[in-house]
C-alpha cells in the first residue's frame, strides 16, 4: 500500500485523482488551498481507510515543505506524487495582451507561475529527496495541459506555465531515473469538471464539444485513470512522456 499526495485534490479533477488512487487501496493525501470543506468532502468520498487531508496555499514560501512534512506524519511515508493543483483560466485572470492593464497582465502571470510552476517544482524536490533518502522507488506525475501546444491567446501564463510544467517534467525524469524514480505528464484537453458545467450548457457549450471528433469533452475520470497508469510500476518506462487526453481535439507531431 502506498502513500498518495494529490494537490488541489478538494474538488474536480483532483477529487477524481484522489479517489482512483484510493479505489485502487492506496491511502491518500488530499491537498486544498483553502476550500477545506470541499477537501473534507473528497475525503469522506475515498474509499479504504488511512487517508488524510493537508492544507496550505502552495504559492507561499516554504509550503510544499509543509504539505509533505503533513502527509508523511499522517500516512508514514510519500510514494506517489500527483502535481494537480494550478490556478486555472477564469474571469478574474482574463489577460489577452490587447485590452488588459500591465496591472493586471503582471498580476496573472506571477499568481499562475508561482502556483503552476514553481509549487510543482518545489514539492517535486520536496518529494524526490524524501525518497531518495528513503532509497524507495516512486513516481511523480505532473496535471500539465493541451493549451501548452495549442497555445492560449486569452490565458497566455496559463498557456505557458503548462508548457514550462511538461518541459520541467521531462527534465525531472532525466534526473530521477538513477534513483529509480519516473516522472510523466498529463496534457488533458477541456474537461466537464463542476467549474465548467456553465460553460458546457451556454451557448458555447456546442463548440466546446465540437472541438473532438467524440463530440464530447473528457471526463475527470478519464484524467485520473491516466494519472494512475503513469504512477504505476507497469508504467515505469513511460517516464519523461506527455501523455496527450483530448479526444484528438488537438494533434502534434
């Protein structure tokens, strides 16, 4: 049985994560910023028992210390990695490059880098010491996106902390090899989480489905499932890989 952190595991597709890992008979450690409710919520959800949930706000210095420091005292040791939390697209930063103040502009990227990049990257080491130390094997599995390819006109530090996620993730796989350690990502394309639901069943709701040749959008389920393959021993020599989830919405060579 192996010890879990999830990130941003209180709700969507960190709560599908969290809860397919869990399925599987692995204890789970559930990462929120601040809705500890919704993290309560996922936890009563797992099935199995020995899961745990963590809170900080990752964006703050010496956090993803923290967050490991909290789910090893609770499940006795980190295993597994899933970097899922990141401050997503939303209407608070919308910043396309034509009509938003250099306020704002700034503001977007550093909240998004800081969370999206650098807490992945902090909790990465934070995790792959703890089991280089422990001389254990382990996996790390980055929740990158599709807008890292297809860019993100709208969104473009969402666009480019994504990108900077699979490229750090490739890196980390060269790196942590040696100690028996696989790094992998995942690059989902739109997914029907709770957040979305208004999006999907507005007038671009159609267009947002029309973007696969399915004629739907993926599924937190379907995200998961993906997490939990890479973080599997079967999936060892995987490592280093994108693992592209967008219904062929979006192709690259």
């Amino acid at each position: 049985m192996r010890g879990v952190l999830v990130t941003g595991a209180s709700r969507g597709i960190g709560r599908a994560i969290a809860i397919a890992f869990a399925a599987r008979g692995e204890r789970v450690a559930v990462h929120y910023a601040s809705a500890r409710e919704d993290a309560e919520q996922t936890l009563r959800l797992l099935p199995g028992d020995g899961h745990a949930i963590v809170g900080a706000d990752l964006a703050e210095p010496g956090s993803a210390e923290r967050v490991l420091e909290q789910a090893v005292a609770a499940l006795g040791a980190i295993d597994v990695l899933v970097n899922n939390a990141a401050i997503a697209p939303s209407a608070d930063n919308h910043h396309p490059v034509a009509t938003v103040s250099l306020e704002a502009w700034r503001t977007a990227w550093r909240r998004m880098i800081d969370v999206n990049v650098f807490a992945a990257a902090d909790l990465t080491w934070a995790v792959a010491r703890h089991l280089i130390e422990r001389q254990a094997p382990g996996h790390i599995v980055n929740i990158g996106s599709r807008g890292a390819f297809r860019g993100e006109p709208d969104y473009p530090a969402y666009g480019a902390s994504k990108a900077a996620l699979h490229a750090f993730g490739q890196s980390m796989a060269v790196a942590l090899a040696p100690h028996g350690i696989s790094v992998a990502s995942v690059a989902p394309g739109f997914i029907s989480t709770t957040r979305q639901s208004a999006k999907l069943a507005g007038p671009g709701g159609d267009e947002l489905r029309d973007q696969s040749p399915f004629g739907r959008v993926g599924t937190p389920e379907e995200v998961a499932a993906a997490a939990v393959y890479l973080a599997s021993p079967e999936a060892t020599w995987a490592s280093g890989t994108i693992l592209d989830l967008n219904g062929a919405s979006h192709l690259r060579s």
